[in-house]
C-alpha cells in the first residue's frame, strides 16, 4: 500500500529529477500525453500546464495514489502499466520512478518502443542507488536472524533493478529511438531526527511496511534509524547530506 501523504515528504527534492526529465521533451504540440504512474498526481499537473490541448492520460497501479489524483481534478486510472497500450495519437510517455519494480522492463520498453507513432517521445526516470548505504543497510537488517522469517516473502530491489544508461541506450537505439540518456547524483539536504529514514520510508521501505504488523513495523523502524544515522552524520547545522543517483532517458521514436 502507498502511502500519498508519507510520499510527498520532501515533495520539491523528490520532484527536481521529474522537471529535469520533463525539460529535455522537445515535443512541441502532442496529440496525447501519458503519465505512467503519476503518484498523487502533484507532478501530473505540470504536464497538463505545459500542453493544454493535449489530451491526458494518467495511471497508477496504486488505489491510494490514484484518489489522490483525482483529488486534484485529473481522471487517474488504476491500471498496471504492464498492462498500458498506446493510443494511435500518443505522442509523449511519461515514467518517472516506477520501472524499477517492474522485473524484466526492458521487453515492455521494447514494445513501447513498437508501438507507439513516429516522432513519439518515451521519457524515463529510475533510481539508480541501490547500492547506497541506504538500501545495502535495509536489506541487511531485513535478512537478519530478527527479521528474516517475518521478511523471507519480502523482495527488495537490488543494484539489478535498472541498467545503466549506455544500457537504456543501446535497448532502445536498437528499438529504432534516437536516444538522450544520462544520469545525475542528487546531494539532497536533508534535515530531522531521523531524515534517511523518513525519506526511504516513502519509497524504497514500503514492500517491508507492507509485510510487517503496526508493532512489528515500529521495531523495524527503531532498528534501522541508528543504522542510517551513522551511515548518514548530521553536520553540525543539522542537514543530512544524502546523496540520491538517478538515471535517465529521453528516446524519440523515428522512422
């Protein structure tokens, strides 16, 4: 289950990779536009501002995520975007955070990549930190004596979950995309008690929360914060500096 609220903690940090993905969409006047897990919906809304006579298209797999969209006067769809197809007019595609927990996303990129009309653009946006202190640390405690039978069920995303972005390039180039792909390390300021902790609950914790009673839940919770405290030291202002790479793709289907 998301959480919408928990989510838009740090709503403008978590939403610089989405505009600087957004910004390189050199579409000038789409037919269709499509968010492909749109979350709450608080970044939907700037696509609607940038191309108003578009027509568009919004999802999420998430029930919670898709009334907080609709709350803010977009139509969401639940829908899991394995199970998304193009309309014949889709000109722009929209991910961004999402693939990463879709296994084997480099066959639905393939078809996206088929499917959808000339000159279309699919831009996309995945974590690429899965091997930071943060998740290396969760996924030790998770596998721990403590926790492991209460968590056996539990897949956490490994390094393995996105591929680099000469990867996502060359699958989509061979796809017939001409493709902009990169990749940027955030430094994030964060500030609180516990702010690693807070930020990853939001996100990368959320299959753990998911698995765990409310009781159960807390321990974990009280369990790891230490873990990231040391692994992320306050400065002596109180801002947590956490470093957040992200990779990138902007591939535009040609002839």
């Amino acid at each position: 289950m998301w959480d919408p609220g928990k989510y838009l903690d740090y709503a403008d940090l978590r939403a610089r990779p989405f505009y600087d993905l957004v910004s390189r969409i050199g579409a000038a006047a789409p037919r269709r536009v499509v968010d492909l897990g749109c979350g709450p919906g608080n970044l939907t809304v700037s696509l609607r501002d940038r191309w108003p006579s578009a027509a568009l298209e919004c999802s999420d797999s998430s029930p919670e995520m898709v009334a907080a969209a609709r709350a803010r006067g977009l139509d969401a769809e639940q829908l899991d975007i394995r199970d998304w197809k193009p309309a014949p007019d889709t000109d722009v595609v929209v991910s961004n955070a999402v693939l990463q927990w879709v296994p084997d996303h480099a066959a639905l990129l393939r078809r996206w990549a088929s499917t959808l009309p000339e000159g279309a653009y699919l831009a996309v946006q995945v974590p690429g930190n899965f091997n930071a202190p943060s998740h290396a640390l969760t996924r030790s405690l998770a596998a721990s004596p403590a926790w492991a039978s209460r968590l056996a069920e539990v897949a956490l995303r490994e390094d393995d979950a996105v591929s680099t972005p000469v990867e996502y390039a060359n699958l989509l180039a061979d796809a017939g995309c001409d493709v902009d792909a990169w990749e940027t390390t955030y430094v994030q300021p964060l500030t609180g008690p516990s702010p690693v902790l807070e930020w990853i609950t939001g996100t990368a914790l959320r299959p753990i929360r998911a698995a765990l009673a409310d009781a159960e839940w807390e321990q974990f919770r009280a369990s790891l914060a230490p873990l990231l405290r040391e692994a992320y030291p306050p400065r002596p202002d109180g801002v947590t500096w956490f470093e957040f790479r992200r990779v990138f793709f902007v591939a535009r289907v040609s002839a």
